[in-house]
C-alpha cells in the first residue's frame, strides 16, 4: 500500500479480484505549475509507485484512514483520477472518523438514477501498438492521446463544511483501443495499457454535498499516484527483473557451487575436469576441427506479431457526490 512518510495513518492501494496488487518504487515526476510554491507543495507531498496491470482485469481502489492520522477540518476529501480525469470523490468528515478507522473503496464513475445511484466499473485494456512507418503529425497526435493514460491517482484535500445540492454526471472517455499507437509513443514510458468502463451495478450513496478547498485546490495534503504497466513493460523499464536474468543467476549459482566440489580434487586432476566442463559448455574449442552447417545461423526468422483483439470504448458517466451522512460512501460535488 502506498503511505506517504509526512501523513501517517492514510493508505491507498489498487485492488484486483479483492487483492492488494504488489508495490514497486517510483520517482516522482517533475511538478510543472505556473505557481512555483505550488510545484513545490505538491512536490513534497506525492508518493508514486509502479502495479502491474493485466488485460481484461476490474481493479478498484482502496482508501484507508486509521490512527495515529488526526483530522483537524469539518471534511478530508479523497477525489480518484484515472488517465487524467476526474472519476468521482468521497468526504471523510470529523463524526465518520470518530472511532478512528474509516475506509472506502472506489469502483468506478458513479451515475444518479431515479432511485438511487449506480458505478461503471473500470478494467484495464491492452493497447494496440504498431512500428510502421507513421506520419509526423499522427505520431503527435497519438503522443497526446497516450500522454494521458496509465496513471491512476488519489488527491488529499482538506474541505469546509458542506451544503447539500444536486448531484452532477460526468462523463469518462477512453482511448480508441482499435487504433494501434506507434512504439515510439509508447516505449519512453512504457505505456502498456488504458482503461474501459465495463459492466455497471448499484450501489448505496448519500447526499451529494458542496464543499470548499481550505487551502486551495492546487495545495492538497497528499497525492498518491499509480503507474499501471504490464509485467513486461516493467521488466524494460527494468522495475521486475528479466526472466532471462534470473536464469543466468541460478546458473552462476550452480558453476559456483561446482567449482566448490572440484577444490576436493587432485590439482591436476581437477585442471583437467575443468577443461571437459568447459569444452561440453562450448567456453573453449575442441582440438578436433569440427565442420560447422551455418544455415540456421543465417536463416532470417522473423517473430509474428501476436494478433491483439479490439476492444470497443465504453462511456460512462461520473457523478461526483460529497454525502454527510455517517453510515454511507461520502462522494464530492467540484467547485467551479
């Protein structure tokens, strides 16, 4: 679970089937802000780590609030960020967090209906990628649209006192996954996925409330941010290790322990059970000239791209609803 070492008692993690997905560090990216002690704020107070994100897979996300985290305002409100947009928000007040433990779980963009409400669940998708050759102009186009995916985000504010108003609908839209994104878009980051809205369910929410920043939008207590890539893009961005690698470690492991059992040897003995070892490795060669076929050395092979299937772009619509009620999901209404 991500927890930022200044705001003691708040963790966020991504769940998938119900499980917390591993954790890896991450450098924060640079803060660009027109305000300098902004960039600053917001430098100081973010978190970043990589998850893996598998194709296909519903994921949510889990905010927990428990000691020694002290809240000194009316509400703390925790909005979700996917790809760059707004998904929804929930508002921790003072009387929910009286017994010192609070928790929500944040499934996807909420929806208002007639009675009651309903989420669109979120699920990640697998984007298609291309190496032929691409005009400029699409290729910056295609770098726009990928500039803003793979990220998943939680912003901490502090928040007044709220008013009760009308819920608003919002809308979520994804990428084009029948659309195929050239590599050199996607390999500086390694972006590997996006994300669709998929089935949808009802859910239980309070009343939407209106609240204001305590101490400005662009000053929030914590910024949790989530990197989603795919196992092997995270082996390139050399987060997990290759699988090759490892393999080339248990080897070294096992010659090391070998040599350990030749040291029993007769010196001469042993010198020449090295040679046979390495001659069987191919680390020297034989005294026996050997005619060698080169044909499968030069025989040009080239791998086929695995066929990715695509994916039709759902949308859905966000409701963001701030409830003050103590026994249900708090959302949040933004402010203009």
């Amino acid at each position: 679970m991500a927890i930022l070492d200044s705001l003691s008692g708040i963790e966020v993690t991504v769940l998938v089937d119900g499980e917390s997905l591993v954790e890896y560090d991450a450098e924060n990216d640079n803060v660009v802000h027109t305000n300098p002690a902004a960039a600053a704020h917001q430098r100081d107070r973010t978190v970043t780590k990589y998850i893996e994100s598998s194709t296909g897979k519903a994921f949510s996300v889990k905010v927990n609030v428990k000691a020694p985290y002290k809240i000194d305002c009316p509400n703390v409100s925790f909005e979700l960020y996917v790809d760059g947009q707004w998904i929804n928000g929930r508002l921790m007040s003072k009387s929910s967090y009286s017994t010192g433990n609070w928790s929500i779980i944040s499934e996807g963009p909420n929806e208002k209906l007639r009675s009651g409400w309903k989420v669109t669940l979120m699920k990640f998708a697998e984007i298609q990628s291309t190496d032929e050759n691409t005009e400029s102009a699409v290729l910056k186009q295609g770098k726009r649209e990928i500039g803003r995916v793979g990220e998943i985000l939680i912003k901490v504010h502090r928040r007044s006192a709220g008013k009760v108003t009308a819920g608003t609908n919002t809308t979520f839209k994804g990428l084009d996954y029948s659309k195929k994104y050239h590599d050199k878009v996607l390999a500086k980051d390694g972006k590997s996925h996006g994300v669709v809205l998929g089935d949808t369910k009802k859910v239980t929410l309070g009343r939407p409330l209106n609240t204001r920043f305590l101490d400005g939008e662009d000053f929030p207590v914590a910024i949790f941010r989530f990197k989603y890539r795919s196992a092997h893009a995270l082996q390139i961005l050399h987060v997990l290790p290759r699988a090759d690698s490892a393999g080339i470690a248990e080897q070294e492991t096992a010659a090391d322990s070998k040599d350990d059992e030749l040291n029993n040897l007769d010196p001469e003995l042993r010198e020449r059970v090295k040679r046979l070892l390495a001659r069987a490795k191919g680390i020297i060669k034989s005294e026996v000239n050997v005619k060698r076929d080169h044909s499968d050395d030069e025989e040009d092979v080239k791998p086929a791209k695995k066929a990715k299937k695509s994916k039709k772009k759902m949308i859905g619509k966000t409701t963001i609803d701030l409830t003050e009620d103590d026994d249900v999901e708090t959302p949040i209404i933004p402010l203009d």
